[in-house]
C-alpha cells in the first residue's frame, strides 16, 4: 500500500488541488435543487412530490446542457498542453454560440413538458404544482447555459475555483431566498412551490453573469482571449466542439433519464413512494456530482497529458482518479448505511415516506463505487476524446439493462419500488465495468504506439 501511494503521490496531489474546486462547483448544481427540497418538504408530502417530479425532468435537460458545454472542455486542456494559448478565445466564442442555442431549445422543451404533466399519468394535484416549478426553472435554462460555458472555459485551463465560489455564493442565495417566498417571510406572501422556482431562477441568473463577467474581465484570461469574436463564427469550429458536446449530452441523458424514467415508474405506485425516491435520489445525485467533479477533473489532466504526449502521466493521472473516486464514494456508502433513517428525516416527518426512503438508500450505499467508477471513466475517455463508444456503452447500461431490468423486477415481480432501484444499479455496474476496459484498451494502446516509434511515453 506504502509503495502504492508513493507511485502516485504526486498525482494524487495535482488531482485533488484541480479537482475539489470543481467537486464543490458540480456539487452546487445538486444542492440547488436539494435545498429546494428540503425547504418545500415540510410544506406536505404533495409540494415534495412536485419537487421531486420537476426536478426529476428538469435534470433530463440540465445534464443535456452540461454535457454540450464540456465539448468545449478537452479542446481546451489539449490546445493548452500543446502550447497554443491564441485558439482557446476562438474556441469559447463558438461553444457560446453553441450552448446560447441549446439554452433556447431546451427552454422550450422544458415549458413544453410541464404543460403535458397531467398525460405522464402522475397523480393530479402533484402534476399542478410540479408544472408551476418547472415554468420557472425553464426561464433559468439560458442563464445556466451561460455559467456552463464560461465555467468549461476556465477549468479546461486548470482555474477551478473561480466556479467553485460562485456556486457558492449562489446556493446560499438560493436557500435564503426561497426560505423567504416558500415562508412568506418579511411582510412578503407566502408563495410555497412558486417560491423555490423564483429563487431557482434568481440563482442561476446572477451565477451566469458573474462567471461570464469575471472570465471577461480577469487578466489572466487576456492572452487566451485574443481570437474571441462571435463575428467570425465557422461551421467546422461548430462541428468540431458538437461533435464532442452531442456524444457527451447523450452519456448524461441515457443515464439520467433512467433516473428520470424510474421516477415515472415510481409516481405510477403512488406519492409516498414517489416523495421517497426523490429523497433517495436527491441524496444519490449529490454524492454522484462529487464524484463528476473528479472526473472532470480527470478529463482535464487526460486533455493535457493527451496533448503533452506524455502517456504515462496520462494513465498515472487517470489511475489515480479512479483510486479518489473509488475512496470518496466507499465514505459516502458508509454513510448512506448508517444514516439511512436519519437522512430522510432532514426532508419530512412523515413515517410512511421515512420508511420507503431508508430502504432505497441501503440499495443507493451498494451501487455508490460503481456509480463513481463509471462517471470517472467517462471523465478520462472525453479528455481524450473519446466519446462514441462510451455513449453505446451507456445507452446499453441504462436502456438496454437498468430500465428493463427495474421495470420486471418492480411490476411483473413486485418488488415494487426496490426493484426499479436494483435495476438501476445493475445499470451503474454494467457501465462501470466496460468504461474501464475502454479506457485500458486506449491507453495501453497509446503506450504501445509511443514505444513502436521510439519516443518515450512519459515525454
């Protein structure tokens, strides 16, 4: 173990320093809507479930847009390993326009999917107030895509904290505020689940113009600027970022409209299920942002090293993240063990939504090293541009195995909202296992060609 550590010591520290800005900044986007649920939860089991169902199809949307802003990410890292600071500006002008796009497209589809609750077969009451959450989470959509882009921006070149402090700043906004609407205090009406929206949508709207405010403006960022002109746009730039983002964006819908499918499943058995799913899974989605932020890290060291030619730093650095991961998320599966009523209780009183979310974390303490495995190898691959074949891999995890496997196990075996949660989990390990094959097939494959050639891999 002693020697172990030694070999990747210095890893381990260059990961940890890059990654934890950016765990802290992923974690931000997780918090937002856990506050909101914990704000909302002791207003009933029905503005919870609300919660839980616009959250739920909100984040369908919201990792969309994440995965479209990382496109720009590994092209970031890789031209800055290379040396050539004067094409990043070039780059964040087009990924702008890209993520401005998506902001608007998915804005519509958000309003578009809240205004057709009632036709998912959600309970009544529970689909109304969800469609008043989500009217204000879809005006929060550009605004985030905004934060996204110039967020990818800094961290492709190593400047994570940056994010890390806005989200911050943000999320105590978020909490105070709605608090504040949700609670009708000040003098101010109570407005209950139009309150969090408000304060959701206040959030991600001064975290955009912070983060694209501080990029602009910062002295550091004035050499990487120079080609930065949304004037002289170019459909192969365009092409070239999408053809990264569009495959990244799949990875994240197959597996978290999974997620989001699940709670389909799981409103169709009724609203005390459903408020404990949300629960578990709100407390899942926060542990797995985490783990994200590992990988993105992860990716941003491939991106370099990838660009360097330095392999075996490349896969030094990659294995150390994954030993990270692998310890962050055997802490949080302790966690979820020992605190499995505890945790629920944080969210509402009620015994019969207690009782079913105790027993869904036991199974979320299970598929935590997974779930951490599986998006670090994901990190890894995308830094080295590798996207296509992970996002088949995840499609086949989530579609092809979790879903099917959840749905027979929770109708046609009742085992009813346990078994949509064990067939998730078979998803997570299914995706786990092949992404670490890719990622040692690629890189020993890299070694193997620098050694051909007679150039030392580590240089």
């Amino acid at each position: 173990m002693k020697q172990l550590y030694k070999k990747y010591k210095a890893h381990y520290q260059d990961n940890f320093h890059l990654a934890y800005p950016v765990v802290i900044s992923q974690l931000g986007h997780t918090l937002v809507a856990l506050s909101d649920s914990i704000i909302i939860g002791h207003t009933g089991k029905v503005p919870l479930a609300a919660v839980s169902l616009g959250n739920s199809m909100f984040t369908v949307f919201m990792v969309t847009g994440i995965g479209m802003s990382y496109g720009l990410t590994p092209l970031i890292a890789q031209e800055n390993g290379r040396g050539n600071r004067s094409s990043c500006g070039n780059l964040l002008s087009h990924s702008l326009v890209i993520n401005i796009i998506t902001g608007i497209v998915l804005f519509a589809a958000i309003w578009l999917v809240g205004q057709n609750l009632e036709r998912m077969n959600q309970p009544a009451d529970v689909a109304s107030e969800a469609k008043i959450f989500l009217r204000y989470l879809a005006f929060s959509f550009l605004p985030l895509m905004i934060f996204l882009t110039f967020k990818q921006f800094a961290e492709g070149l190593g400047f994570t904290r940056q994010a890390m402090n806005i989200s911050i700043v943000g999320n105590i906004l978020n909490i105070l505020l709605g608090i504040t609407l949700v609670y009708g205090l000040f003098g101010i009406p109570r407005m209950g689940i139009a309150g969090v929206g408000i304060a959701t949508f206040t959030d991600r709207l001064l975290m955009g113009v912070t983060m694209a405010w501080y990029v602009m403006r910062s002295p550091r960022f004035k050499e990487y600027l120079q080609t930065f002109n949304l004037r002289n746009i170019k459909g192969a730039t365009l092409r070239k970022i999408a053809g990264l983002g569009t495959p990244v964006a799949l990875q994240y819908i197959f597996e978290v409209s999974a997620f989001s499918g699940a709670a389909l499943m799981v409103g169709w058995i009724g609203a005390t299920e459903l408020a404990a799913h949300q629960i578990a899974i709100s407390l899942a989605a926060m542990t797995y942002m985490m783990a994200s932020g590992i990988s993105a890290a992860a990716g941003i060291r491939s991106g370099n090293n990838l660009g360097r030619g330095n392999f075996t730093d490349l896969r030094r650095s990659a294995i150390a993240s994954y030993h990270m991961v692998l310890v962050l998320m055997g802490i949080t599966a302790v966690i979820f063990m020992l605190g499995n009523r505890l945790l629920p209780a944080m969210y509402i009183n009620d015994p019969a939504v207690i009782h079913v979310a105790s027993g869904l974390l036991l199974i979320a303490a299970f598929f935590q090293l997974f779930d951490g495995t599986q998006v670090v190898g994901l990190g890894v691959l995308r830094g080295l541009g590798d996207v296509k074949v992970p996002t088949i891999i995840t499609m086949l995890a989530y579609w092809g195995l979790g879903l099917p496997v959840g749905y027979v196990l929770g109708f046609h075996l009742n085992f009813g909202v346990q078994g949509i949660w064990w067939g998730l989990l078979l998803g997570l390990l299914g995706a786990s296992v092949l992404l670490f094959f890719r990622f040692q097939t690629i890189t020993r494959g890299l070694e193997r060609q620098a050694d051909n050639r007679g150039v030392p891999s580590g240089h």
